[in-house]
C-alpha cells in the first residue's frame, strides 16, 4: 500500500543532490546589481537626510519658487 508520498521522497534525494552540487556561482550582473545598490542606498541617505545634509522639501520648494 502506498502513501501518494514517493514524489516527495524524490524531491528531498533532488535537494540533497543540488546542495552538494551548488558550487554554482551568482552572475557577476547580480552582483554588480547588488553592491550598486548598496552604494547608491547610502548616497541617497547622505544627501537627502535632514540630520546629515540639512535637505529638506521646503527648502528645495522655496529654491524652486525663487528660480
């Protein structure tokens, strides 16, 4: 008599396979994604905090109006 489980009994030996062989490595597009990011994250939180960098969105109206 069966379960109906046998699919899962090879999804794990699947897994187990995959995890030995994941010397697979991230492409280096992603990576690149990734850290841009990162540096672009912390650009935009120098210059547009108000504690750091003293932006903030009344001053940029009132440049906009006197322009």
């Amino acid at each position: 008599m069966t379960t109906g489980h046998e699919e899962l009994d090879e999804l794990k030996e699947f897994l187990v396979e995959e995890s030995i062989d994941a010397k697979r490595k991230i492409p280096v597009v992603w990576v690149i994604l990734f850290w841009g990011l990162i540096l672009w994250g912390i650009y935009y939180f120098i210059a547009y905090s108000p504690s750091i960098s003293g932006w903030t969105q009344q001053k940029a109206y009132e440049e906009s109006l006197t322009k």
